[in-house]
C-alpha cells in the first residue's frame, strides 16, 4: 500500500511478527496537512507516521515513514484556512498490545533530509477498535491547533477485520 518511489522496496515493519495479536491500527490517508512556506515548490513533502502507547514507552514508535505528499494546491486554488497537502498512506501500524491501556497515540512528522517537525497528533481510543471502521480524525498541533485530519482504523486483538475502506459517518 502506499505510494513508494519506483524501485523502492517496503521496508520490514518493527512488530510485524506479532499479526492479529497486536493493536493495528490502518491509516488510510493523511489529508488537509501545512505546507512549510520555506520548501521548494516542485520539491515533494515527505511525512511519517508514528504510533507509541504513552504508558508504555519501553516498546518505542511504530513508524510509517517516507510517505510523499502527492496532491498540494495554490493557496488560491484551495479553500480558506486550508493546508493542502495529501497523502495516501493505505498501511497498518502495529503494536504489542498491552491489556489495559485506553489510549494509543498516532504522530505525524513533516520530514527532511536530516531533521523533522513535528505536524501534531491524534489520541485513539482502544475502545474504537471494536468498531472496525475507518474513522475520520482531527491531528492537533502541539498549541492544540487543527493540522489536519487522519483517516484511521483502529484494530485490537479480537477484532474481526471489516472493510478497511468505508468511512463512518
């Protein structure tokens, strides 16, 4: 899943031996996120997703990295008070599960060469991968500002898999 440069290989997912005994949780795109005004025009973003559970740091990130922005816009172009970039990210992050944990935490980074920025984040709720559905949710800045959404499916151990792709209302 994903778009990946020609050539370009999937890297193997740290925890992806665990399978249906992880929490996953699917991410089908990233929309809506900002655009660094000091990038290059034509020079593509790159972004990465994290997923930790922040009671329990000792298992470290899940990471999605290398995802590349495809679609940008003018800001003339683009409706008022939005960003503008996509991504289709169409990947699972997986997780140890930990029992009795409520929350996961899903971060995006604008990433380059050598450094990063974090873009914000998104608390799950463990609860909603009983749903099995794609959900739609705000990514939060670090001063709570709206950055952009998450379409995200979030998958306990347990949970039959339902259609990945249907959004819920």
């Amino acid at each position: 899943g994903g778009l990946r440069q020609p050539g370009k290989m999937p890297e193997v997912q740290r925890f992806a031996a665990l399978g249906n005994e992880a929490l996953q949780v699917y991410v089908l795109s990233l929309e809506d996120l900002p655009h660094r005004p000091d990038t290059e025009p034509f020079k593509p973003a790159v972004f990465a997703v994290r997923l930790r559970w922040p009671s329990a740091p000792f298992f470290g990130d899940a990471e999605l990295a290398g995802l590349t922005a495809y679609m940008w816009g003018s800001e003339e172009q683009r409706p008022a008070g939005t960003h503008g970039a996509y991504v289709y990210v169409d990947q699972t992050a997986l997780l140890p599960w930990v029992g009795g944990q409520c929350t996961a935490v899903l971060a995006v980074y604008e990433t380059e060469l050598l450094k990063e920025r974090l873009v914000g984040e998104v608390v799950l709720q463990t609860k909603l991968g009983r749903e099995g559905q794609v959900r739609r949710f705000p990514i939060r800045g670090p001063e709570q500002r709206l950055e952009g959404f998450a379409h995200v499916k979030v998958i306990c151990p347990g949970t039959d898999r339902r259609s990945a792709h249907q959004l819920s209302e």
